[in-house]
C-alpha cells in the first residue's frame, strides 16, 4: 500500500480530534433518536390502550407471564437480598453495639431501593428478552405485517398488553420483594444472629414510614413501563433476520439495566 | 386464455396505482408506477430480486405510504387514509406472505381462525370450524388443523397461508413470491391453487414473483418491473414478444434466445 503519495484532489484524513468528535456526536444523535421512538411508541401504546377491542385474554396472558411466572425468582432474589443485607449491616452495627438498627436499615434500603430495582431487573431478564426475542422474530417472518395486513392494529394486539403488563406487575413484584427482603432480614438478626423479635419489629415500625413503601411502588411503575417499552421499542423495530433479533435483545437488555439505575436517580429525587 | 383476458379486460379496475413514487433516504425504489387490475384477473408483478416488487406491493394495502401518486382500490384513493379507514381497507384483501407468516405461537386451526375472530365476532365455534375447514379444503390440506406450523412443510405453511388469507372471502388476494423456494410439483399445486382460488372464490389477485413458468401459467396479464418502472406490461402473449432488452433479457433466462 503506497499511500504516502496522495492525491492532492483527495479529501484530507480526518484527524483524531474529528474522529472523536464525530464519534460523540453520531452517539449523541442515536441517543436522542431512539429517546424519541420511545415516546412515539409510548403515545402510541396510550392511544391504543384505550380505544376498543380491548384485549382482556392479552393482557392476562402478558399479566400472567411478566407478574406470576417472576413471583419465583423475584422472590427468591428478595429473600437472599435481605438476609445478605442483615448480615452484612449486623457485622457493621455490632461494632458500636447498635444492632437494633439493623431491622430498620435493612427494611429502607428494600423497600426504598433494592426491591424496585433489583424486581426490574429480574423482569427484564426474564420476561423482556423474551418479549423482545419472540417481537423480534415476528417482525422478521412477517408476521407483523400478516397482522396488519388482516386489519389487526400490531401496537394494539401485542405491544398494549406487555406494556400494561410491564407497569401493573412490576409493583406487585415489589412487594413481594419488599414482603420477603424484610423476612430475610428478620431470619437472620433474630434466628441466626440472635436479636429479639420485639426489638426488631419495633424498631423497624418506628422507622419505616408507608412513604418508603409508596416510593419503591413508584418506582417500580416507573421501572416496569421502561423495560416493557424499551423491549417492545427494541423487538418491534428489529430488522435483518435471527442475527438483527439478537442484536436487537442485546441492545434492550443494555439500555434496560442502564435506564433502571438512571431512572432510579431521577424518580428519587423528584420523590423528594 | 384468449377469453379470459378479454372479460378480465372489459371489468372496472379493482385496483389502480397512479404515478407512484417512492424513496428510502436517497435510494429511488419506485420512480412513477401506473397499474391497473380489473375485477376479477390476476396480474403478475414479474421481476428481479430487488426490482422494488414487495415495496409496490405492499403500497397497494396501505403498509407502506407513497411519497407521489394514487393507490386506488375499489373506487377509494387509500394513499391519505389514517389507520382506521385503512383497517376497514383492508379487510377486502387477503394476503399470502413469502415465508407464510403463520403465528407460530398458534396451531393451523387458530391461523385460519384468527380473522374471523377478530372480524366475524358473532359466529359460534362449531360454525368457525366448519369455515376454517372448508378453506382448508380448498387449499387441499385435511386433517392438520391441531398441527402447529414448524411441524409442516414449507408448501403446507403456504397453502394454510392462503387459507387464512381467503376465509373472510376478500375481493383481494396479494400472493408475495407464492413459489419461491418450492419443489417443481409443489410450485405446480401452488399455481393451480391461485387458479382455484380465482375460478372459485372470484377474487382479484396480484403475485408478484420472479419465477416465469409460473407467472405465464397464473397471469391475465403481467407487469414487468425494472429499476423503478413498469417497463412494459399486457397479456402474456404480449409480454412474450416484448421488445424491451431487461424484458427480453430477463424472459430469455427461462424462454432461451430466440
């Protein structure tokens, strides 16, 4: 390759400050343009959900998947969540006798933090790949446009429910997280570690407010309507077959996880 | 033949398309295409891959939106029309996808159903039944109605494709490359399933396609596309002697030289 001889009719190389700049600005773009198809898609998903048919066999489907089929590991993840906590909080407390604190600070971190963001992030693995794999699949074998084609609104038949599924079930799923994050909390300060019941309970009372429990609701809404929709965003718009599905799950369960601890920064502050 | 083509001639055009343009970012697909379908034919949209077939196609039920020039089915220009009138469009037409586009979530009995549950509400199951079975036997499938699609052959997904497609009885049938990727006897039976349908269900139908034998044998008339335009179009004794060179060219492939 000679190509110390360069043309003097040829454009100059680009040097490394535009290549970077560039590079900023094409992430940029992209940022700001799927921002906007999300909103697109949000307002559209609104507009269909409340126009007829409704689509009460979808949604309960969707219900059943997204909310039932993660009672298990949501569950299990808030069990071992809270007695990790428990433990963790216990070794620090007992260094300045105060572990009566442990009940109440395993029981705000949960209900206000760990179990909204820790309940998303198990339903996006679980049940936003899927939607954005099986979406995905049905954009590139056509079956979308098969849908429209029989004069069957796509937003309306598949996307509507998974979003409704998404925003209604994520805060259950929180409250069971919330319910059985505390009880691991409680089996070890008091079973293992040997506090008394009525020290923990109370001081856990005094402290946690229904605030805190409302504030990982909200959050869980907020989170459940995100990954619902980036799935949906990202599945429906999937393009160039079995390989574009794949990228196309990649990229939801990034910007999933990513916007979850974004979101959780954001809705916290405007809570308070 | 002969006969055929001069009745098909003489009826009012089901679908019209009139000075179509159409551009993804700076790539020209379509460059001012005129069609006309009358009632009751079927036109073959015959061309290479990338010709730009599926795209005019696909403006002809409203997927897709011009940025130039008229769709006009049944009397309606369909091109302004917002998502509900394009629904009630759409439900004169059935179509048959490459890949079939079966729900695979769905067995072949819920396939064929699902249009007349979302749009024949007010039958009962034993009467869906009965319809669902009835198209299926004029697509010459029985018995599969519990199969699910990966258990059929790719003919199989068609035929349960154009059965679905022809239970509400359209007006319309859009056939994306019916005979891509069968087996010469399948790619028969396929042929002859679009001419049943047409003798009868008396639909209009549009195929698009780039398999010769098969346009020749189903087609009223055929439209050639190249690069954008209908570059020559007729009966297809016509077309046969056609003198533009991507016509003869083309044709030359299956026809030979001469």
């Amino acid at each position: 390759m000679s190509t110390q001889t360069e043309s003097p009719l040829q454009p100059p190389r680009p040097g490394p400050i535009y290549t970077a700049i560039e590079g900023i600005g094409t992430g940029v773009y992209k940022f700001v343009e799927e921002i906007g198809g999300l909103m697109t898609l949000l307002i559209d998903v609104l507009r269909w959900a409340v126009r007829p048919p409704f689509r009460v066999h979808n949604l309960f489907a969707q219900l059943d998947f997204v909310g039932v089929g993660s009672i298990f590991i949501v569950g299990l993840t808030g069990v071992f969540s809270g007695m990790v906590f428990a433990h963790q909080s216990w070794r620090a407390f007992d260094m300045f006798n105060a572990e009566s604190l442990v009940g109440p600070t395993v029981s705000l971190t949960i209900t206000r933090e760990l179990a909204p963001v820790f309940a998303a992030l198990m339903v996006t693995m679980r049940a936003g790949s899927a939607m954005c794999t099986e979406l995905g699949t049905m954009r590139v074998t056509e079956q979308v446009d098969a849908l429209e084609t029989m004069a069957v609104n796509p937003v309306q038949y598949l996307l509507v429910p998974r979003v409704l599924a998404g925003l209604i079930m994520v805060p259950m799923l929180v409250m069971i997280f919330d319910i059985l994050g505390m009880s691991g909390g409680y089996f070890v300060a008091v079973v293992v570690k040997g506090l008394s019941a009525g020290t923990f309970v109370a001081r856990t009372q005094q402290w946690l407010d229904a605030e805190d429990i409302a504030e990982g609701l909200i959050k869980g809404a907020v989170f459940g309507l995100y990954v619902a929709l980036v799935a949906c965003y990202k599945g429906y718009h999937a393009s160039g077959g079995a390989k574009g599905v794949g990228k196309a799950t990649t990229e939801a369960m990034v910007a999933s996880a990513l916007g979850i601890f974004i979101l959780d920064y954001f809705v916290g502050v405007i809570l308070h | 033949m002969a006969g055929r083509a001069t009745a098909a001639a003489n009826a009012p055009p089901m679908i019209q398309v009139i000075g179509l343009h159409k551009s993804f970012g700076d790539h020209k697909v379509l460059t001012g295409i005129n069609l006309e379908v009358p009632a009751g034919s079927t036109l073959v949209i015959l061309g290479g891959s990338g010709s730009g077939k599926t795209v005019l196609m696909k403006h002809m039920i409203g997927l897709l939106k011009p940025d130039e020039g008229q769709v006009i089915v049944d009397g309606e220009d369909i091109v302004p029309f917002g998502p509900e009138a394009l629904e009630r469009v759409r439900r004169k037409f059935g179509m048959v996808f490459q890949a079939a586009a079966l729900f695979d979530s769905m067995n072949v009995f819920e396939n064929v159903s699902f249009p007349l549950r979302e749009h024949r509400k007010e039958l009962s199951e034993d009467e869906m039944r009965a319809l669902v079975r009835e198209k299926l036997a004029i697509v010459g499938l029985k018995n599969v109605e519990e199969k699910y699609p990966a258990d059929l052959s790719g003919g199989m997904r068609k035929r349960v494709g154009l059965a679905r497609a022809i239970v509400l009885d359209p007006k319309i049938v859009l056939y994306d490359e019916p005979t891509t990727g069968l087996d010469p006897i399948t790619t028969d039976y396929v042929d002859e399933m679009i001419l049943d349908a047409k003798r009868e269900l008396g639909v209009t139908s549009v195929v698009i396609s780039h398999d010769i034998a098969s346009a020749f044998k189903v087609a009223d008339n055929i439209a050639f596309l190249s690069q954008g335009l209908i570059v020559d179009q007729g009966h297809p004794s016509k077309l046969r002697h056609s003198e533009h060179p991507a016509v003869k060219v083309f044709l030359s492939t299956w026809f030979g030289k001469n």
